[in-house]
C-alpha cells in the first residue's frame, strides 16, 4: 500500500507543474516496462515485473523520470522460496543525442519485498532507440544492494 502512495505521490509531483501553465505539458512522456528482476547470487532465480514510467524532458538531453515496478511472477531464493519485490523510484536521466542512444540514470527508490523495506540510491544504465513517437529503452537498473531489474521499456510523449 505505501508503494502505491508514493507512486501517486510521485505521479502528482511530475504532473502537477502542466496542471498550472498549458505549455509545460510539452516534453511529459507516459510508458511502460516488462522485464525481470533478480536478487543477487547463484542460488536465486528471476521473476518477472511489470511498471509504469512518467517522464519530463528539461533540457539539453536531462529529464526527470518516476517509476513503477510490481512483481507479477515470483522469483526464488535459496531452496523453494519465493519472492517478490515491488519498487516506486524517482531518477535524473541523461540521454545521448541520436535515435540510437545512450541512457543514465541516478536517483532514489522506496522497495518493499517480502523480507524488508527502504530508502536506496538507485542508478541505471541503458540503450535507447527512437521508435515512431515514442522510444524504447532497454536498460539495466539496481535499486538497492541486492536486487537488479533489466527491462524493456517504450514511452510515448503526451
């Protein structure tokens, strides 16, 4: 449930500066990802997760992005254990210029898995490939110590 807060929370935030002026609404951008997450170490298995992204372009190639991501398979840790992980995070990132391009990111993400919950610096790296309106990423991101998510992602402008 606090997931869910925060990403409204988030959600809100990036949103709320187009609600005041019309021509801010330029550069906002809404998306989605699939991908898998896995907890660090041999042991453990991947699980799949879903999630939403919002995006405001700033300039010069920075935008600031908030996202979502909720487990919707399990993954496994050590013997027939399972597991899942749900995320809400707020990144700068930096394109490259291109329709071929390189993504990084930096930020703060909240995670809630079945053992623990926190506050982490998060970080990303990634391609990224201008597609019709929108782009596709596909990028690996670590949100806290042990648990790295690689996904494939495409956001629209709106």
């Amino acid at each position: 449930m606090k997931t869910m807060v925060i990403a409204l929370g988030l959600a809100g935030a990036l949103a709320a500066p187009p609600a005041m002026a019309q021509d801010a609404t330029q550069g906002l951008s809404f998306g989605g990802t699939v991908g898998i997450m896995k907890p660090h170490g041999s042991d453990n298995e991947t699980g799949v997760t879903v999630g939403g992204r919002l995006g405001k372009e700033l300039q010069n190639g920075f935008s600031a992005e908030a996202d979502l991501n909720l487990s919707i398979v399990d993954g496994e840790i050590g013997n027939n254990r399972d597991y899942d992980i749900n995320s809400v995070a707020a990144y700068g990132v930096w394109r490259s210029q291109g329709d071929v391009h390189f993504k990084a990111k930096v930020g703060v993400s909240y995670w809630d898995d079945d053992f623990d919950n926190d506050f982490n610096l998060a970080g990303g790296v990634g391609i990224g490939i201008r597609m019709g309106a929108g782009v596709m990423d596909v990028e690996y991101t670590q949100i806290n110590d042990y648990v790295d998510y690689v996904t494939v992602g495409y956001s629209l402008p709106f």
